[in-house]
C-alpha cells in the first residue's frame, strides 16, 4: 500500500484561554517585539500512515484525531495537508 | 499598520528522537490503526504581527524564531503561511 504524509493542525478552541500562547506573547513583547499581537500555540502532528488513497488516509487521520490526538472538549484540528502516496 | 497571521511550524529535526512521537504512535497501535508507520510531533504557532507588508511580518516571525520560538539546537521550524494583511 502507497504511503501517506499526513499533517494535522491542533489548536486550542477560539474563546478559550491559551495561557503557553500569552506567555510566549509577553516573552516576544519583553524582546522587543512590541509588533505581536497574540500568539496561540498548538501541535502540529505529521503522521505516515499506509492507505489505498489520500482519501482513505486522511479518513484515517480524522478516527485517529476523534479517538486520541485532540480532545474533543478544549481543541480543534484540522487536517492540514495529505501528501506522497 | 495592517495585520497579519503568520503561521509557523516547528518540528523536531530528523534524525533526533522524538520520544512523544513514539509514544502517540505506541498508542495509535494499541487502539488498532495499524497503518500508522510514524508519527512525529511538533509546535504549531500562530502569531498575529502588525507590519507594512507580508514580507515585513514573514521577517518579523522568523526572527522570533530565531531568538525565542525554536531551539537551534534540536528544532527545524517553518513559517507555513502568512495571511491576511
């Protein structure tokens, strides 16, 4: 079976507090980079995974998202790109 | 000044371990996705940047890279997108 790239954006919902993404936000600031205006810090996760198709594996990288990598409660994902095969 | 959200990747570089990539993959096998080969895991970091252009704000966020977002020494990062503006 191909194998697939698979690059998965997990990111803290909008509205929530994202405390690592205003530390990191004040840390820029304290280096003088006073152009920042907000910083949110996610994961970004890039997986191979053996498909039939780009579409089977990005079927498969949505389970997984479901399953175990995000939690359904505090964070969105998003399945960023699906390359190779 | 328009506004920008410049998008950042910050993987692991190859060739290092990346003990929590293993451990994900450890745990996708267990839950039965047998296709998964590997997974790595990194930082996704969006940051909103006041600058003139796209190029000034792409400039901006790489170096904050540089000086605070990633660790020289282990870390391969990426400004992904730039948007907005």
């Amino acid at each position: 079976m191909p194998r697939f790239s698979v690059s998965i954006h997990i990111v803290p919902r909008k509205g929530l507090l994202d405390p690592q993404g205003k530390a990191v936000a004040d840390a820029l600031h304290a280096l003088g980079f006073a152009t920042v205006a907000d910083a949110r810090i996610g994961r970004h996760i890039v997986l191979e995974v053996d498909g039939e198709s780009a579409e089977a594996a990005r079927a498969q990288a949505t389970a997984m998202c479901d399953k175990l990598l995000a939690n359904p409660v505090t964070e969105d994902y998003e399945i960023a790109a699906v390359a190779g095969g």
